[in-house]
C-alpha cells in the first residue's frame, strides 16, 4: 500500500507534484478558443486544492471518475494568490493501494478508545431494558463498524471519519452533567436517547470516498431512519415497555428542535429538550473551532464570512 509523501498543506509554487490525490469534483470545461480542459478538486487529509488538465483533456477524462484516488505528476502554481496544480499524465490507483486516512480527514482522538468510552457509558445505563436495548445496537458488528467511522455531517460539524462517535460521545458526556444538574431527569433515559439520537446517520451519508448523501440519506434522511432501526431493535426484545419506547422515538424525532431544521415534532420532554440543545451546541461548537483552525494561517483575528453562521468569528 502506497504511502503520500507531500500533503496539499505543504505544497508550494514552482514544485513538482507526483503523488496521490482524492478527486472530489471533476467537470469538463472548453477555452475562449473552443479547447476542452479539466477542472478537478483534489483532496488529502490536509486540505484541497484546484487541478486543471490542459492537454488531452478527453482521453483522461476517460481514465478515472469523482471519488477516485489518482496518482498525479504535475506541478504547482499560484492563480489568484492560491495554489493550482497543472496535471501532466495520472494514473487511477486500485482501491487495495488506498488508505482511506489518507485522503479524508479524521477524528484527532482515537476511534478505539473513544468508542471503549461509549461502551462505559453503556454500562453504567441501571434500567435494564435499556441497557438490553443499547447493547442490541452497539454489540450488533456492523453497526458498530459503521458507527465507529461515518461523519456527523456532510459539511457543517465533525466531518471527518469518527466524526458521528467523537459527537455522540461529546453529547453523552455533557447529558451526564446535566442529569445530576436538573431535577427530575431520567438519567438513563437520557443517555439513552443522545446515544441513539444521530444513530440514523450511519445510514445517511456514504464515506468510502468523498463524504455525501446516500440514496436511503436523501430520499428518507436520518431521523426517520433512525426510527426504524430503533423500532427493529425493540421489537427484538422482549416485554420492552411501550412508555419507554414511546420516549425514545419522541427524543430521535424531536432532536432537531423544530420542523424548519427537520424535526417531524418538537420536544415535549425534558430528556427530550435537553438532547436537542446539547445536540444543537455541540454542532456548533465543533463548527466554530474547525472554522477557526482552519483559518489560522490567516494573521487577520477574524476568520472569513461563515456562510451558515452568517458571520464573521473572532479567533482572539
């Protein structure tokens, strides 16, 4: 298996590039003069970068598609005070040659261990049916699997492999604050619900290569995916009472808070309530400290206009 020697973050004008790439988006385009070229984004764990294919533009474009990893010879440039590299020849790299870490990035924290810290939280759950009930999902080897590597997001907030762990894990550990904050919480209940709350998105999104929508994603999306698996899963037990379960679809039902961001209800439980608003601010946190980061080559103290945040933010 081939090892990247230069990373996109270390590239500078004027060197030569003949290394492996992610391609995430790729389109034909012609000249003034009518000459066809290629327009491609190439990706690493480090960053992105434009490439563009001046020569033979068709006979490539027949080589490799988007969400392949390419071995590309060229070299680097700097357009409009940003690097682009002109692609000479390429070569598609077999799926055995590519180590996914390589090219997307990935949770700083270790996935084993993290998911070691879940599986804690779990036993610490004293109401059995729903410990039952969680050790259905995470004992189940694919789920876990998949748990363990898909992103949170597509774009907004822990978008990275082991994005979906590292924020569940965050929510369960601040609902476990909460729990002995608050009176009249059911703690178990609680967990429970932020450990299943995104449990949908295993589903949702598609992260061989580039991270995107599934189909099951964008025609059903993860809340009511996530039901069914929690229906399935319940129906598995037996004599699992119909309240607590009752509960439980309200907490994945409601986490978005209200209907404009996708929730088919709104909360109407404190355990309910509290999920959202957990949910929501570690989202957003996480979207405003990698927002930050990676604008820190910048020596301005704000970072570029956020376009979802609908600001700019001060980095101190």
């Amino acid at each position: 298996m081939k090892t990247k020697s230069v990373y996109i973050k270390d590239i500078k004008p004027g060197e030569k590039v003949n290394d492996s790439f992610l391609v995430t988006e790729k389109n034909m385009a012609f000249s003034q003069r009518g000459a066809p070229y290629l327009n491609i984004r190439l990706k690493d764990r480090t960053g992105e970068v434009d490439g563009k294919i001046w020569e033979n533009a068709i006979e490539w474009d027949k080589v490799f598609k988007k969400g392949d990893v390419i071995l590309a010879q060229g070299g680097a440039i700097s357009f409009k005070n940003t690097i682009q590299i002109t692609i000479n020849s390429l070569r598609k790299m077999e799926d055995s040659n590519v180590a996914l870490a390589e090219y997307l990035p990935v949770a700083k924290g270790s996935i084993d261990e993290m998911f070691a810290d879940l599986m804690a939280f779990i036993e610490q759950i004293q109401t059995p049916c729903l410990k039952k009930l969680l050790h259905a999902f995470f004992h189940d080897e694919k789920i876990a699997a998949l748990f363990k590597k898909a992103p949170a997001a597509k774009g907004f907030h822990h978008v990275y492999i082991g994005g979906l762990l590292e924020h569940t894990l965050s929510v369960i550990r601040l609902l476990d604050q909460l729990a002995h904050y608050y009176e009249g919480i059911n703690r178990d209940l609680l967990v429970t619900g932020g450990l299943l709350h995104d449990i949908g998105k295993i589903y949702e999104y598609s992260y061989d290569s580039i991270f995107d929508y599934s189909d099951q994603g964008r025609l059903i999306g993860h809340i009511v995916i996530g039901i069914e698996m929690l229906d399935t899963k319940i129906a598995s037990l037996e004599d699992f009472p119909e309240h607590l379960a009752m509960e439980l679809r309200h907490i994945v039902l409601s986490h978005h808070g209200t209907h404009e961001f996708g929730s088919p209800k709104r909360p109407k439980t404190l355990e309910a309530l509290i999920v959202h608003h957990i949910d929501d601010l570690d989202a957003k946190v996480n979207a405003f400290q990698e927002f930050i980061e990676d604008s820190s080559d910048d020596d301005s103290r704000w970072t570029p206009f956020h376009k979802l945040f609908e600001r700019f933010i001060y980095k101190g």
